[in-house]
C-alpha cells in the first residue's frame, strides 16, 4: 500500500514548520556571510536580526502555540531524559522525544546567545551591530568574544542535529519529511495520539505575532544601518 493511502496524525502545525525552515535559512545566511566577509557583510546584520527575530517568535509560540509545538509537551526533567535514553520505545511520543526537546533548547538557547551578542559586537573596522552605540567599548569588547566563542557552540549543536537527523533516517524514522507536511504516519504512533490544533485562529495568532516583531526586527536593522559601522 502507498503511504499517501496510510492514516496520518497532524504533529506540526503551519506557524510551526514555517518558523523551522525559515529559522534554518537565516542562521545559515548569517554563518555563510560572516565567513565570505567583504561585501557579503552588509547581509550579515539582516540574517542574525531575523534570527533573532524568528527566535523570540518561537519562544513565545512554544507558550501559545498548538498542542506539540508548546514547550511543556516536550521539555522534560533529566530523569525523563535519561529513562528515554535508556529505554528508547520503538513508537515515540508525538513530536519532540525528551532528547529531542533537550537539543531544541539548546539550540535557541545557543542561538540566543550569539544573535544577543551580535546586537553589540564590532569588528573594530567595519562592522558593528546596531547596539554597540549604545554601549562602551569594553562592554562591546566582552560581548564581541563571547559571539566569536558562541559561534564554536553553534557549530558543534548543528551538526549534532545532523547526525541525530541521519540516524534517525537509517533506522527508518524520517525526521524531516513531518517538518514538511506536519503529518506523521499514524501507525508509527501510540494509539492514545491526540492530533495538534492547527486551527484559523492561531495562524491569524502566529501573523499578527510576525508582524509585531517583524516591526521590531525592521527597527533593529535600520539602526545598523545608520550607525557609523555596520553590523
């Protein structure tokens, strides 16, 4: 039987697998034009603001959003973690595994971090983000090597959930197609698995959302590009 012919459950909702793939774009934007520098630079401060931007719209999703994208229905205590690692069940729960939640936090969390820093750190030639006028020098030289340390971090999650992906996929769960069309087969699923609103009310939520916060991103890259340096 085809699997367009199998039962699915609704696991990822719209605002969800939009924010993921969009969220993937700008971190890669932002790594590939700091690292080709030159020109490529000016990119630079739109990628990490939209970032950061995405971010904070995830932070506030994971309280407001559908039932799998909230941050209670996958970030579990260490024991959870540690049972689930031990004991791993060959039908999951629906979204998020309690490994998976742990790495999702530490990824914004990392995220956070360097898109924060960025906001006020300079280069001392030609870039600097568009806080660092607001801050002193010192403050902005702290800041600077704690976003050069943090890019290391980044490096080192990213491609742990590489290789978590390809695992996955050679043990025959696909991770990426759900993110995709927000569905999971059923079948792979325990039988109590509620589907996820993902309903007309929380897109019109999860626009407004963008909007507010677009406007604050907007805001943010027009001050770098008004300040004496760039970001």
């Amino acid at each position: 039987m085809k699997s367009s012919n199998r039962a699915t459950t609704r696991v990822w909702d719209l605002p969800t697998r939009l924010f993921h793939w969009l969220f993937a774009a700008a971190v890669i934007g932002a790594i590939v034009t700091v690292k080709v520098g030159g020109t490529w630079m000016d990119w630079h401060p739109i990628f990490g603001v939209t970032a950061l931007v995405l971010l904070t719209f995830r932070v506030i999703w994971g309280f407001t959003g559908s039932r799998y994208a909230r941050f209670s229905s996958f970030v579990k205590g260490p024991k959870t973690v540690w049972h689930y690692v031990r004991h791993q069940e060959e039908r999951s729960s629906p979204g998020h595994s309690p490994l998976g939640g742990l790495s999702v936090v530490a990824l914004l969390l990392v995220v956070a971090v360097q898109a924060g820093t960025g906001l006020f750190a300079t280069d001392d030639i030609l870039t600097s983000g568009p806080l660092n006028q607001f801050v002193s020098s010192d403050t902005a030289a702290l800041l600077t090597s704690i976003h050069k340390w943090n890019e290391n971090v980044l490096f080192g999650l990213i491609g742990l959930h590489l290789v978590a992906i390809a695992i996955y996929a050679l043990r025959g769960k696909q991770l990426v197609p759900p993110m995709i069309t927000g569905n999971v087969l059923s079948e792979n699923l325990p039988s109590d698995a509620v589907a996820a609103r993902d309903t007309v009310d929380l897109k019109i939520w999860a626009l407004v959302l963008i909007l507010v916060l677009g406007g604050l991103g907007w805001w943010l890259v027009s001050l770098a590009n008004s300040a004496p340096m760039g970001f």
